[in-house]
C-alpha cells in the first residue's frame, strides 16, 4: 500500500510502521472493552481521486 491510493489527502492510512502501531495501540485499547471483530477495507481511488478536503457549506452538498 501506498500514499498514492487515498481517495483524499485526509484519509487514515495504513502503509508503514508508525501507521500500524498506531492501529495496534486502538485495536489494543477497544480489546480492554469488546471482542468485536475489527476489520480492514482496502479502497483505492484511481487516477480520479480528490486532492482537496471537503468543506462543509450551510444549503450546500459535500
């Protein structure tokens, strides 16, 4: 996995170490509470992927 697959420049990601541990660290974290299953989806955005971040606008769509 790369930075180049993200949909936006805002999303989480998951392509090195300090990544992974962070994600350790709250899976971790939410095994102190639950058993859930936790899971990951793999998403990759294309050449057409956004480079901005949303802005919310009052009476306007995302």
């Amino acid at each position: 996995m790369t930075p180049d697959g993200r949909i936006t420049p805002h999303c989480l990601g998951l392509w090195n170490r300090e990544q992974a541990q962070a994600l350790q660290k709250l899976i971790a974290d939410i095994r102190t509470y639950s058993n859930t299953p936790i899971g990951v989806q793999l998403n990759h955005a294309g050449r057409k992927a956004g480079n901005q971040r949303a802005v919310a606008q009052p009476g306007r769509p995302r």
